[in-house]
C-alpha cells in the first residue's frame, strides 16, 4: 500500500470515529459514495479516486476476503487483484463471480446491464468494505445441509493397487495381488475390485485362487443412495448394525439402497469443552494442531472465549498461542472436542436394505440362493440410538438389536444382542469414557453357541457352550512426557484365564537429545489351561538424534518360552531416515536369546510411482532366512490423461485432480494446498493430487517457506467439484519472473494514473504520479495497459536497454500509447495517449 493511501485511510479513520450511526456491510441503500466524500478534506478526495484502495468484500452478508480496487471519478470500481485468502464460508463459484465481475469497470448502485445475477454494489467509506447483493441473497441466509452434485459430473478412475510377497527357506513364496477401483461416469460412481492369492506349501503345489468382491454403480442423492451389481452388503452406509456372527452375506448381485452422510454439509458446532484466553491487549489468537495453523481469530482486552466452531470435528488436542504486539505472550495445549454426533430431530431413521441372489462373479459359483437384509437406526433421543437388524445370508438367519448411549458429553456406551440360527445367541457391551488427560474403556461380550453342527456337508466346529471375554483399559498422561496404560482381561474361550498388561513411558532430554524410557510387564494365558501363562517384563530405550534424523533403540527383557522355560532377551536396533533418496528409511536390528543370534532388516522407499517396504529376518531357534515385500501404487486417468502415484497420501482421496507442473527452475519445491485440508509436494511432471468428493474446493500452489524464488505459478489457484471417482486436470507453470518499476505517461509526459496494468504473471495499477510496479515473465516481459475498461497499448520491453538489479528491472518514464486500428482501411494508425 502506498503512502498516498495510507493517508487516505487514516483520513477515513478519523471519520469512523465521528459517525454517528453504525453501517452494515451489506446495505445498499446507505448514502452514496459521493456523499460520503464530501466529508473529506478536498486534498485528501483528490487522491481517493483513481489510486489503487485495499477493501474488504462482503457477498450476500458473508466475507469474502480483502480486494485491491481502484474507485473512478465516474463512480465506478474495478478489481485489481482478489486475496487468495478465503475467509468464511464463500463457495468457489461465488468468488469465481467476484473476479469475473469485477474485471471490467462496474457502476456503484443497482445493476442494469450484463450483471450476472448481481443486484447491487455499494461501498462505505467508513470501514471500506465493498459489499455486492445477489439475487441468491436471500437463499443463502439458510445454510445448505447438502452438497451440490457437480454439474458435468467429472469423469474418471481411481485404481489402488497392492503387491504383497513373502517367502523364505523350507518354503515357498505367497503372493497376491489385488485392487480396488472407484470410477464416475456422470453422476455415478463404479466400484470394483479384484484379488489373485497365490498359497504355496511344501507339500502341494501352486493354489492360485481369483476373487471379485464388488462390481456396482452407485448414486448419491439428498441423503440417500442406490447401489446395484455385485456387491458384499455389509450396512457400513452411515448406519451402525447390531453384531450379527454368522450372518455375514457373501458377494449378492442385487441392488442395496439406503441413508447416506455422503453429501452432507458440515455444521460449525463450538467445542464441548470452551477455550478460554485473557488478553492484556488487542491480539489475536493462534490455533495450531501438530504444527499446522488451523485458525486465527483477533481479541479484545480482557476474558473472552475463543470461538471454535470454524475447527474441525474430532477431538484431539491444540496449541493456542496469545499474540499481543508481534510477541507470543501465552502458549498452552487445550482440548477441542468436537466429536461427530447424531443429534439431528428432523432425521430420527437412518437405514439400509439389500436383497439379491447369492452369486460369485469370478471363481466357483454358489447356489443362487436368495439373500436379502435390512438395518435401522433410529434416533430415540438426542443422545440415545436405537438399532434393528434382520439379514438371511451364508445359511443363516440373523436378527439383531443394538442401543448406543452418550450419558455425557464426552462419555457413551453401546451394547447389542443377536440370535443367529447357526451360531446360537450372544451379546456384547462396549463402554468409553474419555477425559481429558486419558480414558476408560470396558468391553464385555458373551455368547451361547451351540457347537459342532453341518450344513451341505461341510462341517463348522465352534467351541459349545457359555463364551465370554472381558476386559478393561485404562490410559493417562500425567504430564505431557510421561503416560501410561494398562489392560486386565478374563477369557473362557480359545484362551483361558486372566490377563494382565502395564506399560509407562517417560520422554526427557538430556544436552540435546530425546530419551524415551519405557517399561512393561505382562502375565497373560496362552491357552485354554488356565496354568499356561506367558509372563515377562521388558525395559527399552530409544534415543532420538533429531538433526541425524537416526534412532536408537536397546531391550531387555524376560518371558515365558514356547516350551514353558523363562527365555532371558536383550535387543539392539537402528534406524536411518534418509532425505532426496528414493530409499526414505532403513533399519536394522539384532538381538540375542538362549537359542543363539537373530537378525533383521527392513528398509521403505517411496518413488513418484510407488511406494512400499521390505524386510529380511533370521530366527535364532529355526535358523533360515525369510522376508517379504509390500508395494502401493495408485493410478488416475480421465480419459485424456492419466498419472501414476506412489504417494502415500493418495490413498485418502476419493477424488483426485491430475497437476501437471512444468518448471523453470530445476530445483524448486512446489506444494498444494487444498482448502478441503491437507497439502502435497509437487514434482515437475505429472502429479495426482488427492481431493474430496462431492465438495467444492480449492488448490493453492506455493512455494516451500524455505525458498523464495523470483518466480511466479501461474495459475497461482484452481477450483474443482468432482464427484467420486472423478479426475481433474490443471497445468501449473513455475515462470523465472522480475519486477518492473517505472513510471506511466502519456505523449506529453503526463502521468497516467489509475491505469491497470497486466501481464501474464501479474495485475497492478499505477498511482497518481504514474508510479508502478509490476511482476512480468523473464522470458516475455510484456504489459498491457487498460483505463475505464478499453484498451490503450502494449507495451514490449527490452531488459537489455534499461537497468537491472537483482530480480528488479528499473525502467525509468515508460510512454503510453493508445492502439487503433481502422476498421475500413485495415491500416493501423496510432493515437497518443
């Protein structure tokens, strides 16, 4: 901002304070801005118009960001530049209608002419904030409780495929191969999947067997979906079934329709448990969660709450940091608890039903039985869900009833009861109660089975009679480097008997270094004699050498052997993360019993096209050398493109945008910030960037903070509404950049002012005595000049002939001219401007 506006700011400070009555950023009938420059000094109204003014723009009563805007004498405004920053909760589209709007020069007041749905503009003097009314104004004072589908559906495929090998000596390898697929096509969505397994044994020979679990299409609606095909009906649609043993339903071709929480929109709710801050000063407030800014709010002097409804759902802990004056004068963690709720009265049932034939679509085919299933959850009270489930499946008929609880607002307990005509009745009971340094948890489920029974001449053994198994954790932190869990169960099933577990762990530093201490004892059965029991203690260190990037870990410890003998350890093990290298980490470890020395190794690597890990081990009691393989790699195509990825973090989209990067630069980091949540490195090449389904969002790109090249990305943003399964594209260009300071002015050596000046990396405006500055391309540094909307010439520099320091080119006085061309003679003539 120049000093010419700051001086035009400070002037409307000092009418603000003498304002009488408060203005509200979204009336359009307040007065002109004609009227409200009559209260300024006549020097300070020379430099208002035709000067470049930072604003800030409500749309339809909701923020829309800051804006760089220049005010004409004619009581038009145009926009210079939009902040990529978004602030509350403005769609994509709507700020897409901001820029396009306001490219061109736009009369103050009602629109009459090429308004786009834009009613109105007004601007207020007082508190400079340019507010713009849409016919949809009225509409979006009700918050949408559903996601739009995108308009053009987004077509596309998501491939996730898995490679897993193990093998060794006295055995041969097992393998499979498998992956899972999400399409669109419209505003469908296909699922499928594959699985090859390949089981080797000593004594038989290769086993390959080949498996389609699911090959359906399915569509979202408000609140409901339709699926059809073959699939495996196991109710996870949004509805919580009671446990139903036996009854799992083999892959059904048939259609399943049900509630679904696909396109909803999330409301902002306040943590349950409020955060508090008191400020001496005007500041502001920090919230940071592992590191990452989540949200800064400004506050007032004294006790106040900070508002968290703008944070996440979940609960997990935070850093709010108090800023007063650019000093952090309080830093402490606090608790945001937020955790997903049913809670909603207008919608008590939530369901899912199925009904089809059972049937395999690849591999040994099953009698077309008929196989059909319903659930339901219903919202009894605000805190309390109701559940039913009836299923026929895999021979077995299942009836289920269930009943989650949250007697707090943190604390719930859920508890089920089934009968099954193949396995007997059961039931189980689950309670959690967390707190805020730790939690509580018990789980008890017992069943009555009816034992050995055959059905079609193939025979189950179950164990007959009264099973159950309980237990009870409880973990605590009592300082933030020092916690500790414990566990105590009872079984009467496979295993027998009573079972316990303690662990403590300490982290301290010492000249430098992380020290983490951690001792566990144990005494469980080991089978269904209650007097075989597994009992030991272990003491670890693990030292962290933070710079290095390299941990160290020793051992030792006591327990029971497989042949009932105490079997005295003591381990050693390292561990390198490595930086630029394919391979990102290696480790290895060693470590000595009575039976002699055991080995291992494992290693990770990630490449732009897969990732995955592998370990070699020797056992000290069998001898010979085992190991195994892990891959990952996920592909996206759109029909016109495709991009490979090994990213690990590809594997939480269900959407994703192909970004291809083309760089001037040969070593420069490039990230993607998605405003959905969530970032990713981009390499120069093709990228597949993982994004959300159904939900509008946005891509920032930026550079790491740890460079800052003469550069510019253009576009610097992108917008995008995919359904599921959908592939995007966007091209992204790193350009070497400079900027250009000069000066604008005519034929008579006159400035120009309040013209707007573009390039193809950057947008500015000249001040009154002509003044600019301007980021252009290295390799074309050309500027187009514009005034009231028409186009006055282009001009084309030379860096050669002017003075460059640094990344800065100093051009002096640039002359403007003003490009015609007659239209009847084709001849082109020139017109000072």
């Amino acid at each position: 901002m120049s000093k010419i506006s700051s001086a035009v700011f400070l002037a409307i400070g000092m009418l603000c304070r003498q304002a009488a009555a408060a203005h509200s950023g979204a009336a359009v009938n307040g007065p002109s801005l004609f009227e409200q420059a009559e209260r300024l000094p006549a020097d300070f109204v020379e430099q208002l118009f035709d000067s470049p003014l930072v604003v800030r723009i409500d749309f339809d009563g909701r923020s829309a960001g800051d804006a760089t805007v220049t005010l004409s004498r004619d009581g038009k405004i145009q926009l210079v530049a939009l902040s990529d920053e978004q602030r509350g909760d403005i769609a994509q589209g709507d700020r897409e209608l901001i820029e396009k709007f306001l490219r061109e020069p736009r009369p103050l007041g009602t629109c009459e002419s090429n308004c786009e749905g834009v009613l109105a503009l007004h601007y207020n003097l007082q508190d400079s904030v340019l507010s713009i009314v849409t016919g949809r104004a009225e509409q979006n004072a009700e918050q949408k409780k559903y996601h739009a589908l995108p308009t053009s559906g987004g077509n596309g495929l998501i491939t996730y495929n898995y490679l897993n090998l193990t093998g060794g000596q006295g055995r041969e390898v097992t393998g499979r191969y498998a992956f899972d697929a999400v399409g669109s096509v419209g505003n469908w969505s296909i699922n499928s999947g594959f699985q090859a397994t390949q089981n080797r044994g000593m004594r038989r020979a290769a086993d390959v067997q080949y498996s389609v679990p699911n090959l359906y299409a399915q569509r979202e609606f408000e609140g409901t979906f339709v699926r059809a095909g073959f699939f495996t009906p196991d109710m996870a649609t949004g509805v919580r079934p009671p446990r139903m043993p036996g009854g799992a339903a083999p892959t059904a071709l048939g259609v399943m329709v049900g509630t679904s929480e696909a396109r909803e929109v999330d409301g902002a709710r306040p943590s349950l448990y409020p955060v508090y801050v008191t400020a001496n000063r005007q500041g502001m407030v920090e919230i940071y969660r592992n590191g990452a800014l989540l949200h800064s709010q400004q506050v007032q002097p004294g006790l106040q709450v900070v508002d968290t409804r703008p944070l996440p759902s979940g609960i997990y802990e935070v850093e709010v940091k108090l800023i007063e004056d650019g000093r952090v004068t309080s830093a402490r963690n606090e608790l945001i608890s937020k955790p997903s709720a049913w809670n909603d009265p207008n919608q008590r049932v939530k369901y899912a039903a199925f009904a089809g034939q059972e049937r395999n679509l690849m591999g040994q085919d099953r009698p077309h039985a008929f196989t059909a299933g319903a659930a339901i959850n219903y919202l009894a009270h605000p805190r309390v869900v109701l559940g039913a489930s009836a299923q026929r499946a895999a021979e077995a008929n299942v009836f289920g009833t269930s009943v989650d609880w949250q007697f707090s607002d943190l604390a719930r307990a859920y508890g089920s009861v089934y009968h099954s005509s193949k396995h007997g009745v059961g039931g189980d009971l689950q309670i959690l109660v967390p707190y805020r340094d730790g939690s509580v948890s018990l789980s008890h489920s017992q069943s009555w089975q009816r034992g050995d029974r055959a059905y079609r001449n193939v025979r189950t053994s179950v164990r007959r009679g009264k099973v159950h198994d309980s237990a009870i954790t409880w973990s605590h932190r009592f300082t933030p480097k020092t916690s500790m869990m414990a566990r105590a169960s009872y079984a009467n099933g496979a295993t027998k008997g009573l079972g316990m577990d303690l662990s403590v762990s300490h982290q301290h530093r010492v000249r430098g270094t992380d020290l983490t201490w951690r001792v566990a004892a144990f005494d469980r059965p080991t089978g269904a004699v209650a007097r075989t029991r597994n009992r030991g203690v272990e003491v670890g260190l693990s030292i962290a050498l933070g710079k290095e990037k390299r941990n160290y870990s020793v051992n030792v410890g006591t327990r029971t052997g497989s042949d009932g003998r105490r079997d005295h350890y003591a381990s050693l093990g390292v561990r390198q993360e490595l930086q630029n290298s394919f391979i990102t980490s290696v480790g290895g470890a060693a470590t000595v019993d009575r039976y002699g020395l055991s080995v291992g190794a494992n290693t990770q690597f990630e490449h732009p096209a897969v990732r995955g890990d592998t370990f070699v081990q020797s056992s000290s009691k069998e001898g010979g050398i085992a190991g195994g393989m892990n891959l990952f790699s996920t592909v996206g195509t759109n029909g016109k493109s495709a991009a490979v990825s090994g990213k690990s973090n590809v594997f939480n989209g269900s959407s994703a945008v192909i970004v291809d990067l083309e760089s001037d630069f040969k070593d420069v980091t490039v990230r993607a910030q998605d405003s959905q949540g969530g970032s990713m490195e981009l390499r120069p090449g093709r990228n597949l960037v993982p994004v959300s389904a159904y939900r509008s969002g946005r891509l920032q790109y930026f550079f790491d903070r740890s460079q800052a090249p003469a550069a510019t990305l253009q576009p610097s943003a992108s917008n995008y509404h995919l359904n599921k399964g959908g592939v995007g594209y966007e091209k992204v260009h790193v350009m070497k950049t400079m900027t250009v300071v000069g000066r604008l002015v005519d034929h008579a050596r006159s400035p120009v002012r309040a013209a707007h000046l573009s390039s193809p990396v950057g947008r500015s405006v000249t001040e009154t005595d002509g003044f600019f500055a301007l980021e252009v391309s290295r390799a074309n540094p050309t500027i187009k000049v514009e005034k009231g909307g028409k186009h006055l010439s282009t001009l084309r520099l030379k860096p050669q002939e002017h003075q460059v320091e640094g990344d800065s080119l100093i051009v002096g006085e640039l002359e403007c001219e003003a490009e015609q061309v007659n239209v009847e003679t084709g001849e082109r003539r020139n017109e000072h401007g």
